[in-house]
C-alpha cells in the first residue's frame, strides 16, 4: 500500500467517504516545504457543512497518522502531509528494484482490447514529415496501453484505393521503363506528377484512368496484378522507415479491404431509412446536428472514404470486440469523424460511444533547405537522415572516443524527432528547429537519452552491489527525495497518459525525473566514501535508469547505454 493509499484508509472514516474516492483528491503542493502531499477539504465542507479550514483543521486534530508519515500541517483549507523520508525511499527504491521494466506498468486492462489506427499513409503517395505525429503517437499509445495490460491492435488503415491508381496506371503504361515492382515511392510520385502535366495538354488521358480503376475495381487480373505491385513496393519501402521509428502493426488491412464490406453497409442504411437520394448521390443528412450531409455512395455510382470508415468501423468491432477504438488522425478530419460517428449512431451501433477520434495539430519546419524541396512535399526519410547526421556531428564533438558512434547517432537523432511531436498537448501545432530538438540540456530526448547513458556509465563504473540490499534509509537529503518523488510519479503518469491519450504526460514525468537525477548527480557525490551511502545512492541511480529506460521504451524511443 502506497502513503496515498494509507492516507486515505484513515480519512475515510473522518470524512464519510469511500477511500478509493479520497486517493484521487490529492495534490501536490506548490513548495517542496509545504509537504509532499496536499489534501484538499473543499468538496467535503458541503457534506460536513463546514468551511474547509475548520475541516482541515479538524482533520489534523483527530487523525492517527499512518506508518510513513511523520507529520500534518493545516494551511488554508488543506491538509498537507509530509512522508517519513526513510520510509518514501524504501517503499520507491523497492518498488522500482523489484518490479524493473515492469516499474509503471498494470494489469487494469486485462482482458480488454484496444484498436489503435495510426500512420495510415497512402500508397504510391511519399511517406511525408506530416505523417509523423500520427505515426509517433499512435505508436506511443500502443505501447502505452500494452503496459497496462490491454490487448491491443496496431492497425495501418493504408489509403489504397481509389481513382489515382487508376491514374498511376495509365502512366506506367506510357511511360514506365522498367517492372513496375521496381518502382521506388519516389519514382512513383514522379509518374503521378507527369500524368497530371500530360492530362493538362491531353484530358483524354483522364478517361484511360478512369478505365483503368475501373478494371481495379472489377477484378481484372493484369489491372489488380499492376496495383498490387505497387503497394507491396510501397510497404516493403516504408516498413524501412517504420523499422528506424520503432515502429510496427499487427495489420496492414487498408481502405481496399472494405470494399466487399460496403454492400452490407450500403443496404442496412437504405433499408433503415437514415440514407436518401440526393441530386443522384446517395446521402445521410446531418443537418439536425449542424453538419454537413455525410456521402455514402457518390452520384456516379463509388463509394467513398466515408463509407469505408462506416464498414471498417463494424469490421474493427466484429472482428476485435475493442472496449476502444481510437483513431490517430489529424484535427483537419474533425468533421468526417464527428459525421461517420453520427452515422454509426443512426445505425444503432451504440459503441460507437467507444470510437475515440485522437487528434493533433500540424508540424512544420523551420528549416529554409527543407521547406522548399521537391513541391514542399517533405520526406520524412529525409527529415530522419538529417537529424541522424547532425547527431552525428555533435556526438564526434561531445563523445570524441565513443566507439559506437553511428548507432548512438541512429538512437538520438531519431528519438529527437519523435519526442518533438510527444512533448505537447497533442492539439498544439509544432514548428520545429533543428536547435530545439537537438538540444542535449533542453527538455528533449537527447537530455533524457544522456541522463539514461549517464546512470548507465556511473553504474558500470561502479562495484557491483545488490542494489535490492541497499539501506534506503540513507537517502533522506533532500536531493534524493526530489528524485525519488519524481520517480515515484511515474505510475500514474503511465495511467494519466493513457486516459487522456496524450502521451506528453509520460515526457514530462521523465524530464521532470532526467532533471532531478541531474541535481541528484551534481550535489551529492555517488560515490561516496561511507560504502553504505555509496550502496543506497547507487540505487537510486539504478532505479532512475530503470524509469528512463520504461518510459523512453513507451515512447517508442531507444535508450542507448552510451551516447
Ligand atoms: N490515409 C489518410 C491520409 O493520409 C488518413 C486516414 C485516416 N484514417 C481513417 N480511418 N480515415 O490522409
């Protein structure tokens, strides 16, 4: 039982209500000399029909502290608490040291699935920098709702279908020169940008595409063998990327998919009566809700995104029984999400309650060579390799002897550049600079990669002891204790995360970890010359780098153990 917990046990009785209630009300409080945990009266003064300072007051008078705590102090309308330093390091440090890269991690999703679409790039299209956020934070959050137990279901909703293959196509007939699987996305792009310059002089070309998708879409065989080429030359080309990102799904199952998944959707919103003909197309209107109509079938006869959402929707439900299903699309698609999740509602489809749309804003670069590359469409291959060399550069700087340069340089430029879209509230644009993220003291990965190498060196350097066999005791300055609060976050930082689905939570219990190992480090010597004190801060050096390690790996960002 952690101090929060046994706190509240003996508040409960006091104040009338569950104990399980009470853990959540407390705070922590704004100065570090004001205790370590705040208890604030204000919700009880109705009930109690008093004003919280008299409670607080109260509260302190007949509370019998619980083992950990060594004392109360009424201030205001809280009760503020402050922990038994000896007893706070046991219970953290043992904690930490027996749970390891468990440390943060729960079972409170046994049992539960959770679907989680992120990335979902399109084929034969450039795997561009602005599918990073998606792609880092939806990685994040699998990762994040993995640990605490929950099954879960990466899935990459491939954008690959629809009339532009038909185009890529027509073009690869005229002017393709070599098997069309040899195709890099790069060349691919290139096609696609000259049947859009020939079909201006040309708009003939239009109509050969338009038969060509449709030759797709019914089946005939060198159209679907053309097609299929190009998106396995796709995936095979960005699984590259997503391997340097950490980055993996458990299904690759695209818009194609749906296709023969549509019918069904199609006649169960006729036959309901919630879809009409409109103008030739086929529609739901949202009017009632202030939206637009949301186009399930267009005037010509195709399905379109939406429909596919609809289908892919059930299919996710049928297939997975998800207790949530997120979606890690950027804030531009707002309303399509709101639409198709009002149209699966229509449908009595009432877990679309479940259905979470996770948006974020946009990223942008600060950097002019970049920006004004090949049409403004940036790679993120590029954006990836150029933050490796310059990492590269100023690990030669920093780390002349490092042996293994080139592989820190993989794990810090990368880690670089994922934590940039992870260390906001998601919804926050981000413009980037290549000095802010690679900033090894500012609040970046760099820092907390260098803190993680930084615990690794101090502990190889040190006599090997049984950390578990430390006196936690030991650590009572207050130096240690800043740590080991930091690091006692952790958990609920891990939870918090989760339920808000923003993984910056857990970047910021690092920094705030990274920052006080760093003070930690500065002020109090390691290596002591009471071996005794040596063994306990030892520990806590090991427990630090236990919690950098977990919460970096939830980020999808490696920790290498020399930088
Ligand atoms: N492929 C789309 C794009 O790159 C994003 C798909 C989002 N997911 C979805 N279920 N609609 O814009």
């Amino acid at each position: 039982m952690n101090v929060k917990e046994s706190l509240s046990n003996a508040l409960a009785p006091l104040c009338q209500t569950d104990a399980g209630e009470l853990t959540e009300w407390f705070e922590i409080p704004r100065k570090a000399d004001m205790g370590d945990l705040a208890f604030p009266c204000f919700r009880l003064s109705r009930s109690m029909r008093k004003a919280p300072p008299v409670i607080a007051a109260e509260l302190k008078e007949r509370l019998v502290l619980p083992v950990g705590v060594a004392k109360a102090e009424a201030v205001g309308g809280y009760l503020n608490f402050f922990v038994d330093a000896a007893a706070k390091a046991s219970s953290v440090l043992g904690k930490v040291l027996a749970e390891r890269d468990r440390y943060g991690a729960s079972s409170v999703g046994e049992g539960k699935t959770v679907c989680v679409e992120y990335s979902s790039i399109n084929i034969a299209k450039p795997f561009g920098f602005h599918h990073l956020p998606t792609t880092a934070i939806g990685n994040a959050l699998y990762r994040i709702y993995r640990f605490l137990g929950y099954k879960t279901v990466g899935i990459n909703h491939l954008g690959d279908w629809g009339t532009q293959f038909g185009k890529m196509i027509t073009a690869y007939k005229l002017w393709g020169t070599k098997p069309i699987e040899d195709y890099s996305i790069r060349e691919l792009v290139a096609l696609y940008v000259r049947f859009h310059e020939e079909a201006e002089k040309d708009p003939s070309l239009n109509d050969t595409a338009r038969a060509w998708f449709h030759k797709i879409e019914t089946g005939d065989p060198e159209a679907l063998e053309l097609w299929s080429k190009m998106k396995d030359g796709t995936i095979r080309e960005v699984k590259v990327t997503y391997a340097r990102m950490g980055v993996d799904f458990d299904s690759w199952a695209g818009e194609s998919f749906y296709e023969d998944k549509m019918p069904a959707i199609i006649r169960e919103l006729r036959e309901k009566g919630i879809s009409k003909l409109d103008q030739g197309a086929e529609i739901v209107d949202l009017s009632e809700w202030n939206m637009p109509p949301c186009i399930i079938v267009k005037s010509d006869g195709s399905t379109i995104y939406a429909t596919r959402d609809i289908a892919a929707a059930c299919y996710r439900k049928e297939t997975y029984d998800f207790y949530k299903s997120l979606y890690v699309v950027a804030y531009q698609q707002d309303l399509h999400f709101r639409q198709f999740f009002k149209v699966l509602e229509l449908m009595g489809r009432d877990w679309v309650k479940d259905c979470v749309h996770v948006n974020f804003g946009m990223v942008s670069m600060e950097d002019a060579s970049f920006s004004t590359r090949s049409g403004n469409i940036l790679y993120l291959d590029d954006i990836l390799q150029a933050a490796v060399d310059k990492t590269y550069a100023i690990i030669c700087e920093k780390s002349p002897s490092l042996e293994d340069k080139q592989s820190a340089a993989e794990a810090v430029g990368i880690g670089a550049i994922l934590w940039s879209v992870l260390y906001n509230n998601r919804i926050k644009d981000v413009s980037f600079t290549w000095d802010k993220i690679l900033n090894f003291d500012g609040e970046t990965a760099p820092y907390v990669q260098y803190t993680h190498a930084r615990c690794c060196s101090v502990l190889r350097k040190a006599p090997q002891t049984d950390h578990a066999a430390a006196n936690a005791a030991l650590l009572d300055d207050p130096y240690s204790q800043a740590l080991l609060t930091a690091i006692e976050a952790f958990p609920d930082a891990v939870l918090s995360a989760a339920e808000k689905y923003e993984p910056y939570v857990i970047s910021r219990s690092l920094i705030a970890v990274a920052s006080a190992f760093n003070k930690f480090y500065y002020e109090q010597r390691i290596m002591a010359d009471d071996p005794k004190v040596q063994a306990a801060r030892l520990a806590l050096a090991e427990a630090t780098r236990l919690v950098l390690k977990n919460g970096l790996n939830l980020l999808g960002i490696s920790a290498p153990e020399r930088m």
